[in-house]
C-alpha cells in the first residue's frame, strides 16, 4: 500500500553535508506521519526527526540544530538535510511512514508501519 525508497546516501568527511531523499508513493492518508531513522553497527535502530501532517519537524537531541526534515508539496518526497555531519552520524538510514499522525516528537520504530530499504551513510574524520 505504501512503497518507500531512499537515496541520496555516500560517504564524506566529518563537518559535511548530505541530502537523503524518501521518494514515496501509495495512500497518502497512511503517511500522514513520516519519520527518519538511523542504525549504527552493532547499535539498535534509533529515531532521528520525524514530521507530523501539519509540516512541522521533531528531531532527536542528537542531531538538533544540525538536520532539517522537510517534504515537497505533493507529498510524494520527504527530505533529510544534514549538516556539520560527525563520525557518531554513520549507519544506514531508513525511511518510515504511518497513518497515525505524530505530534511534537519523535516516535518509536513501533509506532511506523512502513520502511524503505535504507541508505547507507558514512562519514568519517
């Protein structure tokens, strides 16, 4: 019912930026919630921004200040932009998607009943 696809992954140095894009298709009414994660080698899957259905983004103290996630007006791409990147950034980010609408934070993996494949980051010092 809901298709999600990452890009936008690499490798670059520490104090870099990336672009990651969610291209996503089917119901949007079970999207009404979009989120990111991320999971690190030998760590488990963690939340790191998610957007509710009015636009507005929550983040994880971690990357605050530093990410922004963002959507297109169509709503068919969610957005990850990250800057100042850091070592502690690496893993494989995911793309999440639920009918549920989030509100002023981050939810659980639970919480999201679609995901992408993931994209690989990596940013080294």
């Amino acid at each position: 019912q809901v298709q999600l696809v990452e890009s936008g992954g690499g490798s670059v140095q520490a104090g870099g930026s990336l672009r990651l894009s969610c291209a996503a298709s089917g119901n949007i009414y079970s999207r009404n919630c979009m989120g990111w994660f991320r999971q690190a080698p030998g760590k488990e899957r963690e939340g790191v921004a998610a957007l509710n259905a009015d636009g507005i983004g929550s983040y994880a103290d971690s990357v605050k200040g530093r990410f922004t996630i963002s959507q297109d007006n169509a709503k068919n791409t969610l957005y990850l932009q990250m800057n100042s990147l850091v070592p502690e950034d690496t893993g494989m980010y995911y793309c999440a998607a639920a009918p549920s609408d989030c509100r002023n934070f981050v939810p659980t993996r639970r919480f999201f009943g679609y995901w992408g494949q993931g994209t690989q980051v990596t940013v080294s010092s």
